[in-house]
C-alpha cells in the first residue's frame, strides 16, 4: 500500500448530514462571501477565496485538540456564517501574502 493510499484510507468521509450542511451553506452564502472577497482581491483570486473556505470545512484528515474535525464543531454554532466570514477573512489573507511574496520573489 502506498503512502497516498494510506492516507487516504485514514481519512474520513463527510457523512450525509454534513454533505447537506455544507451545501445548503454555499447555496445561501457562496455570492455573498464571493462578494466580500471581490472588493479585497482579483475575480479569480476571490473565487479561490471562496473556495478555500468550504475545502477548509470539508477536510477531515486532522482533529483539532478537541479531538473533533471542523465540520463537526461549524454545524454546532449558532451562527456558521460568522465562521465563513472569519475563515474567508483567513483565506484572503492568506493569498495577499502569497502575492507579495511572488512579487518580492520577482
């Protein structure tokens, strides 16, 4: 077994009701979190933005110190959406600096 097989197999799938959960959060939030990430970056770079958040909750190949993954944590929130926006805010962050650094780099 290789090692990609290998962590693959440790990792676990989403189940339905997490499936339904992230869904339902893109089909109401996906534009709106889009447009937050237009006004700070390039369209594609805010579409990435985006994306980088519900790939970050769809993860489950690391539990935090809780020992739960971060979908299980999101859907006990009473308000994910702040969750989206703070992880969005994350995610832009993050590719601004990636840009200056490919900048500096040139």
């Amino acid at each position: 077994m290789g090692i990609m097989d290998k962590r693959r197999q440790e990792r676990c799938e989403l189940t339905k009701e997490e499936r339904e959960f992230i869904e339902k959060l893109y089909r109401t939030n996906q534009e709106s979190l889009f447009n937050y990430a237009i006004g700070r970056l390039e369209k594609s770079n805010a579409e990435e933005a985006v994306q980088n958040v519900f790939l970050d909750l769809c993860r489950k190949d690391k539990k935090d110190d809780d020992g739960k993954y971060k979908i299980e944590k999101v859907m006990q929130y009473d308000d994910p959406v702040k969750w989206l926006y703070k992880s969005l805010k994350l995610s832009i962050s993050q590719i601004i600096r990636k840009k200056q650094q490919l900048a500096q780099l040139m």
